[in-house]
C-alpha cells in the first residue's frame, strides 16, 4: 500500500538438510522450487509444547501443566504442501491460548504464540466470515503476517483485506522461493535450537501483573471499540497514549483526559489521532504521518512530546531489534508496522516488551484485535517501520 500501514522429547533433530527430506517431508514437486522442506506435524508439535514448558513461569504466563494442545490447524505453501501449524491450547479446561509454528527445514520456529487470546489470524478472518479459520479453509501463510487464499478463478485473495491480489500465480510462489533460499543462506551452518531458552523478558516500567484481576493493569484498546476501517495505527497510537497518560510512573494524565475528565476518553484520544494522522477511511494511514500526527495531538493536548525517533525499511539497515529494544528498555513504546508489500495488506501494533530467547527475540505486543499484552511475535523481516514518541 505504498509505504503506509493498513512439553515432548524429539528423538531426532528439527533441522536437516533439503537433500534428507527429499523422501518423507512435504516436499515441493514443481522443480523450480525443489529444494524447499518442511518439518513433520509432529515435530512442529513438539516446538510448541516445548514453548508451552518455557513460558511457564514468565510474568504473566498462565500457561501450567494442565496446559495442552486441543487442536490444529494445517496452512500450506503456494505450491500445496504444508508448510506452518496453528496450534490452539486450552489451560485448565478453560483458558484459550495458541503456538503458532513456521515448518519450513531451514529454520523452524515459533513464530507467534499469546497465552490468553486468538492468534491474529483468527481474529482476522473472524471478522469477515464469522468464524476461525480451520483445515476446510485451504489458507496458505505466504510469509511474515501474510495469509492468502486461492479462489475459483485461480486469483489469489488476501485474508487481511480481503481482496483480489495483482500479482500472478506464477509471481507469487517465485517470490515465495525467493524468500526461502534467502533464509537458507542465511541459516547456512547454523542449527536451530530444540528447545526455548527465555534469557530476557522486558516490559514497560509501570506495568505489571494484578493478582486480583488475574491481568495486567494494561489492558489494551482494539480496534473493534472503534467505528471505522483501516483504523490499526490509530488504535496502536491510542493505547501508546493510554500506557504515557495513565501507566507510566509519573505520567501525563492530560494526554488521556484532556483539561477536563472526558466521559470517554478512548474515543476522544482516538478521534484525534485518527485526524492528526491523516488516516482514511479506505486506505490507511502512511508512515510519515505517525510522529506528525502524534506531535499535534500533543500541541491539541498542550502536552508537547521531548523527543521522537523512528526506522523503516529503505533507511539504512531498516527496522533494527536494537532500535526496538532501546527503547522499551528505556519505556517507550514502539509504534510498528508490518509487512513491507502493499499486495498483502499491512498492520499496526504496539510493541510493550520483548523476550529474547534461543530461538530468536519476541515482542511482546498489543495487536489492536485482542485486549491483552499477553502476545508475542516473532521479530524478522516483516517488521518495516518502528518509531516512538516520548514525553
């Protein structure tokens, strides 16, 4: 959209080389894309549950022993093999959490996992079929935060927008390709760990684990508690001045309410985010317009920012994890965008924390589709833009 934002034992080792899966693994046929492999059900299975033993014990974790898997769904490739696992857990018979896991050979791993809410997705395709995704859905995870389907007409759609995708059968799963050998070089000699080990676990001062709530004492705005579309910067923007007006040690109390008490202060802040923005209604709202929109409410607020900063793809190195990580060790929040590719469709959130981990580094984040800070996802490539504002 150019440039804007809309517990097991394994008995054998998760990563081997293309050449070993040729017989067994979902391995593609077309030769154009022959090297490409993925792990078996079973071991995806078994990185989850080992994330599930990891994470019990993290500052708001409710995952225990009791916690399982209770169901899966299956995602594919362009080309029709299986390629990633949406693994929904249920904890005391109870509460709802999912480890969602990205199969490919090279570099398995978690890629997203909350421990009290629905993976994005769901939320997602939720909202415009009035259901989760399941195995009768043939959805195929493209990359990063990207999910399609394939209609009829052979035309690809996308689940986040719901529209009809430009490009060509042919220039999606070349792109595809592309992006897996790009990992493979990358991941050439390195072996992937077997289990998550969490080393850090970071989140804003001020926030912090209520006992008697059995929540966090921030607990996020999402998008459906406002009336518009292409709405997620907004939203992320509206609980980045929710955490500065009423959570941070020593806060700015009028950011959130103004001069005087607001009756409704979510909606207010929001309204003028969603102008100072510039948003729109069909298209979104564009990067440039994040710290300018953010530094006019603030004037509105007569609250003046004291500093801004941000990185995006194109811009040097792009989105770098120190960037983000600085900043939340300093308590800003981070504004981020994802997905650098206006076919697919992009979105906001609002990075809270992190984990760094064996396996890679985690945010911990506010997705605008669930009310909770509970949800990590897995920090690569797809993250284009990060900037944050401070007062």
């Amino acid at each position: 959209m150019l440039n804007k934002i809309m517990s097991g034992v394994m008995s054998i080792a998760i990563v081997m080389s293309f050449s070993n899966y040729a017989a067994d693994r979902n391995q593609v046929t077309a030769s154009a894309v022959e090297q490409v492999s993925y792990i078996s059900e079973n071991e995806a299975e078994a990185i989850a549950n080992r994330c599930v033993q990891n994470q019990i014990g993290q500052i708001g974790c409710r995952w225990n022993d009791t916690t399982r898997i209770y169901e899966t769904v299956s995602f594919s490739d362009p080309f029709g093999n299986t390629n990633s696992y949406l693994f929904r857990v249920i904890t005391d018979e109870e509460l709802i959490g999912y480890i969602f896991v990205d199969a490919f050979g090279e570099n398995p791993h978690v890629q997203a996992f909350g421990y009290d809410c629905d993976f994005m997705l769901d939320s997602m395709y939720e909202q415009n079929h009035d259901k989760k995704v399941d195995k009768s859905d043939e959805i195929i995870y493209n990359n990063g935060f990207s999910f399609l389907t394939r209609e009829e007409t052979g035309e690809y759609k996308s689940v986040v927008t719901d529209e009809i995708l430009e490009q060509t059968e042919t220039e999606i799963k070349k792109e595809y390709k592309e992006e897996k050998e790009e990992i493979a070089r990358e991941q050439a000699g390195e072996v992937s760990p077997l289990a998550q080990v969490v080393y850090t676990n970071k989140h804003l001062d001020g926030v912090y684990w209520d006992d008697d709530k059995n929540n966090f004492n921030f607990v996020p705005y999402t998008m459906i508690k406002f009336v518009n579309e292409n709405h997620c910067t907004p939203t992320a923007a509206t609980n980045l001045v929710y955490y500065w007006g009423t959570i941070k040690p020593g806060g700015h109390y009028g950011l959130w309410n103004g001069s005087e008490r607001a009756r409704n202060p979510s909606v207010s802040v929001f309204c003028m985010l969603y102008a100072a923005m510039r948003s729109e209604y069909e298209i979104g709202t564009y990067f440039n317009q994040i710290i300018p929109g953010l530094t006019a409410f603030s004037r509105a607020r007569y609250d003046l920012i004291a500093g801004s900063g941000y990185q995006e793809d194109g811009l040097l190195n792009g989105v770098t994890w120190n960037f983000i990580k600085n900043n939340v060790d300093k308590s800003y929040p981070v504004l981020i965008g994802t997905n650098n590719d206006s076919k697919y469709g992009n979105h906001s959130l609002l990075c809270v924390g992190y984990q760094e981990c064996s396996d890679g580094n985690y945010l911990r984040v506010a997705d605008g589709w669930s009310a909770t800070i509970s949800n990590f996802y897995y920090f690569k490539g797809s993250i284009i833009h990060a900037s944050y504002v401070r007062w």
